[in-house]
C-alpha cells in the first residue's frame, strides 16, 4: 500500500494519467477534424506480389504483442518475415503459433537485444550470411522497428546507456543504419517502419546532446522519470523518421527507400507489465469504457497500412487506421531539433560501430 500511494504521488503517475490520456484524445481529436474539413487520406496499397522474388520483412519486438500480431499479417502478404526478440524461447513458441495458424508462412527468427549494441551488429552480419546462403535475394523490402519497453528503474545497458532510450530509440536507430544498404539494395521500393506512440505529444522540450540521447543525464534523477524517458523516447523516434526522410530524398527524390511513423493507439499489450497492478487495469478498463482501447489485431492494421502505402506517401504520420495520417506534435516536427538529434545519433553509431568493428 505505501508503495501504491508513493506512486500516486509520483510525477510518473500523473503524466501518465493525465497528458498521455489527453495526447490520446488529441490525436483523435485530429482525426476527426481531419475527416470533416480535410480531404481524405489514401488507403491504397502497393502490391509486393509484382516480382518474382519473396520480399523480406524484418520485424523487431516480434515475440508479443503487436510485433507478433503484425509478423502474422505480414506472413499472410506473402513476406518473408524475419523475427528478431530477445527470448529464443518466444521465439520459437512465436513461430510455431504463427505456423498453427497460417502453414505456409515464410518465417526466420534471431534472438537479437535491440538494447545491446554489440547484438545489433551481430545480427546484421548473421542476416546477411542467412539471405546468402539461403538463395535470397540479398536485400530487404521492410523494416518495422516495433520493439519498445516502459521501464520503471534505471538498468544501464553494457554501454553504459539507459535500457529504455537504448531499446525504444537508439537501437532502433542503428538497427535502420546497419540494414539500408540492404533496403537500397531492394529491386522494389523499400521502407521503414517506425512504431511510435501519441505520448510523444507529452514531450515539450528537448535537448539532443550525448548524455540526453543516450539517457544518462537521465541517470541522475533522484526519482527515475519513466513517463518523461518514455515520451522523449517516442519523440526521438519521430524526429528520426522525419530527418531520415529528408537525407534519403536528398540523395534519391525517387522514394525507393521511404519512411513512415506509426501510432496504434491504445493497445492491449504487456508494455506496462513492470507498472503496478492497478494502474494497468484502471488504464486497461478507463480505455475500454471509452472505446479506445485496441486488440494487438486490430492495432497491427495501423502497422499494415503504413506498410503498404504507396511510396510517395514517404515522411508521413499514420494513426487511426484504414490508411489515415494526421500532423505529430510542433516539436517533433522541427527540423533544426531533427537535425541535432541525427548529428548526435550519428556520433553515438560511429563510436559504437568503431568499438564492435
């Protein structure tokens, strides 16, 4: 009960309960604007069945959740879905329920920690062995950065970084650097996938200095900040979609390589598993009475669309479903902020990429 009451309390709780909830009706708030006064957004699709090769998907955080609802979809397309997770044994129960479920699922897992550098880099000499001596197609058609943690305590990674900007940004980050030369290598347009959330609209200002990006300023906070770590996490993630975007387009206005952002929403997961208790079936319930609250299924449609949607649509934000993109928060759409953070991020892979090289 102290406990319980000591969260209340805490800055974290509020947060969460008030700002993520009105960034949530925010973006539904747009939503519904949008679809009165604005022209709607296309939901049109571009077939990946028009070549004589299998496409490759690599899904991260595929073992639960939305990643493994999405891998599912994906594996229907008709993708190669490759499965990166932590847990070889989510792993294989993962692939086994997709196989139950769809026999003819082209499927590859690596346990790979997207917080651990040196992993990352493994995986990607292990994913390049694998397509070679598979008969592939040296090239990748899909990357869906999904994997994310809500951390309640400081657990610095080997590197010295905090778990949760290490897992849910920075990882991601050098996951998309190490794999676009195979996504350039693509005989179709490729794409990545960035999974984002509605909380990064509680994020209100940012610095994108090394300590900041890799969370050890965050360190030093008498009481960790999971709430705002989580929130800036998602910022970051956006603004790298945005920036990314833009240098790809500066060295080919063609979109053979597009990027998207992505926010299900409200989803059913076990994202906030190390919260206590309570708070995840008042959040669970709150959400459900107000009809917000998604089934991983239903929420891998959003993933799908943003997926799927024609090349052009390169540097959008999709939430909501059926293809729809509506505007991220003023902040994350700053490009002087985008720029600072992919300098910063930059700096951080290329001293990463010189230690485990």
């Amino acid at each position: 009960m102290k406990e319980a009451l000591r969260f209340i309390c805490s800055s974290n709780f509020w947060r969460m309960a008030l700002f993520w909830n009105i960034a949530l009706l925010f973006s539904y708030f747009q939503l519904l604007k949008k679809s009165i006064f604005g022209s709607k957004s296309s939901s049109s699709s571009c077939s990946k069945s028009n070549h004589s090769h299998t496409p490759i998907c690599v899904i991260t955080g595929a073992t639960s959740g939305l990643g493994k609802a999405t891998a599912f979809a994906l594996s229907r397309k008709g993708f190669y879905v490759v499965l990166v997770g932590r847990s070889s044994h989510l792993l294989s129960k993962t692939l086994s329920d997709i196989k139950r479920q769809n026999e003819n699922a082209q499927l590859k897992a690596f346990e790979v920690d997207i917080s651990s550098f040196q992993s990352v880099f493994k995986f990607r000499n292990s994913l390049e062995q694998w397509l070679f001596e598979s008969d592939l197609h040296s090239s990748v058609q899909l990357l869906v950065n999904n994997a994310g943690i809500l951390a309640t305590s400081c657990r610095p990674t080997v590197e010295g970084f905090d778990r949760m900007m290490a897992t849910n940004y920075v990882g991601a980050f050098t996951l998309t650097k190490l794999l676009l030369p195979l996504l350039r290598n693509s005989p179709v347009p490729s794409r990545v996938v960035n999974v984002t959330s509605f909380t990064h609209r509680s994020a209100f200002s940012g610095r994108f200095d090394m300590d900041s990006v890799t969370g050890v300023n965050f360190s030093r906070s008498k009481q960790y900040p999971c709430a705002r770590i989580y929130e800036y996490s998602k910022l970051c993630l956006l603004l790298f979609s945005y920036q990314l975007h833009r240098q790809l387009r500066l060295t080919d206005d063609s979109h053979h390589v597009s990027v998207v952002a992505v926010d299900p929403g409200a989803v059913k997961t076990n994202i906030m598993h190390e919260l206590p208790s309570y708070i995840q079936v008042i959040a669970f319930y709150g959400l459900k009475i107000l009809g917000l609250m998604q089934s991983p299924e239903d929420a891998a449609e959003s993933v799908i669309d943003a997926a799927l949607a024609p090349p052009e649509i390169s540097g959008k934000y999709f939430f909501g479903g059926q293809g729809r993109t509506i505007e991220s928060s003023a902040l994350s759409g700053d490009p002087k902020m985008a720029k600072e953070l992919w300098d910063t991020s930059c700096l951080i892979f290329n001293e990463l990429q010189q230690t485990h090289t």
